[in-house]
C-alpha cells in the first residue's frame, strides 16, 4: 500500500515536461519537487493551470516519494488564499 500525505507551499516554478508538470513548491527552507500528469490532461481535468503560476500558494495531496523526501506524487490540490 503506498503512503499518502499533504504537502503545501509556495510554488517557486512550474515545468511543463512531456510526460509530466513540474511543480517545485518552496516548504520551509527547502524546495521539493511535486509531479503532477502533463499539461494536456491537467486542462481536460478542469485544473486551472493559472493556480500553478509561481508565487501561488498551493497544497497538493498524493503520495511521497518512499525514498526521497524532496519528491511528491500529486493526486490533487487545491489553491490556498493568502
């Protein structure tokens, strides 16, 4: 069974890669990278890509990595109001 948690922070990039979004969302003092489904299957989910813009603050549920601490497996998340 993987593990599933929350992560949340202020994004300081997004990257639209092939196969994957990019989001790394600064957490403290250190910057982790959370990998959501590409760009495509973002926009027919209805995700507002302008909530992924950096300086938004957002929260991300999914899986950890199990090994890294620094990467996330999103599932989901929601923009946080400032």
């Amino acid at each position: 069974m993987k593990a599933t948690g929350q992560i949340a922070g202020r994004i300081v990039k997004t990257e639209f890669k092939p196969d994957s979004t990019l989001v790394l969302l600064r957490v403290l003092d250190e910057e982790n990278a959370v990998f959501l489904p590409k760009k495509e299957v973002l926009e027919k989910a209805g995700v507002p890509l302008s909530d992924l813009e950096p300086w938004k603050r957002q929260e991300f549920e999914g899986h950890p990595h199990q090994s890294d601490k620094l990467k996330f497996f999103a599932t989901g998340g929601k923009l946080l109001e400032d």
